[in-house]
C-alpha cells in the first residue's frame, strides 16, 4: 500500500530515528495513562523522534490539541 496524502498526492517516505520509514506523516500516537498522556508526533524535520508528554485536566487536553494541531496532524 503506498501512502497518500489529502487531494490523492503521494505522501513523501521519510525516515524516523531508528531507520523506520514514515508511512503516515500527518498521523500520532498517544499512549493514554490514567494522570499522563504520551504522544509522539510526527518526526521532526531532522529525523528525531517528536515525542511529549501532557497531563489530564481539561486545560492539559486543550494544550495537547493544539500541539496535534501545529504538527500539522
């Protein structure tokens, strides 16, 4: 499967640290806690690993969309 990106471009391939290929650049992960949330974004445009952690009040959430959001996810 070749990744797309929006309006059926195809996405650009990079590598993550590690050697992985980035098969869904405007994609996240969240690993959900219970007092903290860890979320990787994606990789930065040295190929290091863009990965931050946020709290669980409401504010901290809000904090953590808009984080998303300027990582064009």
């Amino acid at each position: 499967m070749k990744p797309t990106c929006a309006k059926g471009k195809r996405a650009r391939v990079v590598r993550a640290e590690g050697g992985f290929p980035v098969r869904f650049p405007h994609a996240a992960g969240i690993d959900v806690g219970s007092r903290e949330h860890f979320v990787a974004g994606p990789p930065r445009s040295d190929g290091k690993a863009n990965v931050r952690s946020f709290g669980t009040t409401t504010r901290e959430l809000e904090d953590l969309a808009d984080w998303l959001k300027e990582q064009g996810v």
